[in-house]
C-alpha cells in the first residue's frame, strides 16, 4: 500500500473511532487472545474490544458498534460477542446494526464499500451496499420502532432515514 494510501486509511479509521467515542460508545485497544466472529473485534461488556494487529477488514468495526448501538441502553452493559446470538430479537438487532452502519457511513460520507466489503456479510456485503445506495433498505423499520430513525416522511419535517434520530437506543 502507498504512503497516500496509508495516511487517507488511518484518517477514516480515526474519523470512524472519533465519531463512536463521540455517540458515548466506549472502545479500548487491546491484545485479543480469543477467536472472534469478526478478527480483531469484539464486544465484552458493552465495550468494543479492538486488537489492530488482528483487525483485518476496519469497516467491520461499524457494524459491531451497530450491535452495541441498537441494543436497549439498559442491556448494553452486559452485551458481548457470544450473547448477542442468544437475544431474544437478535435477527432484528442485527438487520438494525447493518442499516445503522450504512446510516454512519452516510453520516461520515464515507463509501459504504468501506463497510460492507466483498468478504462481508456472507460474501453478500457488495450488494448490500448497492441495495441500500438505490433505497432499498432493510432494519429501518426496527430503528424506526424503537425510535431512532424514521422511515418515511412525517408532518413535523423530522429527517428521515439514513438520518438518524438517535445514534444509540434509548
């Protein structure tokens, strides 16, 4: 990778741990010695866990924040990389993560190819990101349900998704 290459991937990936530190998500720097669904990336309580010489792909960070954003604010203290496959709505809490994500990258205008890379979500992350750059979303209406964003137009000219209301659940 050239030297512009670097400097422009460290400057998004600062952009990216500023704004989740920013929304109140606590993040730590840290040797994983366990394997994680995501490498280098974990969640253990509440906290996103973050090992830089595993991390492999840097946007997966944003859909782990996902999981923790999305999550009731009571609960996310007690969030971790294993309990999250055992919540009650955890098919819902994931589609929120992956359109919160996308509304992150909107938000950072950054390429959503960033996160949802061709190795990604079961190798179907490139069409995701077309899918939601051509409207087509999925998980709004769950952000929508528990208050964070809005899916269609309203009579108070609230700002609808990929806006957000809220970045992290009440």
């Amino acid at each position: 990778m050239r030297e512009a290459e670097v400097t422009a991937q460290k400057e998004l990936f600062d952009k990216i741990i500023d704004f989740l530190r920013g929304i109140g998500l606590k993040i730590k720097f840290e040797e994983l010695n366990t394997e994680c669904f995501l490498p280098g990336i974990s969640i253990v309580d509440g906290e996103l866990v973050i090992d830089l010489n595993k991390l492999k792909y840097p946007g997966d960070i944003l859909h782990e924040a996902g999981h923790i954003a999305v999550v009731p604010s009571e609960e996310r203290s007690t969030l971790n990389e294993h309990s999250i496959a055992q919540r009650e709505h955890k098919d819902a809490e994931e589609m929120m993560a992956i359109a919160w994500s996308y509304a992150v990258c909107v938000h950072l205008e950054i390429d959503a190819a960033f996160v949802f890379h061709e190795y990604g979500y079961k190798n179907g992350g490139s069409s995701i990101a077309e899918n939601f750059k051509e409207g087509r979303y999925f998980g709004v209406p769950m952000l929508q349900w528990v208050g964070m964003a809005l899916e269609k137009r309203n009579n108070k000219n609230m700002p609808v998704y990929p806006s957000m209301l809220l970045w992290l659940r009440s």
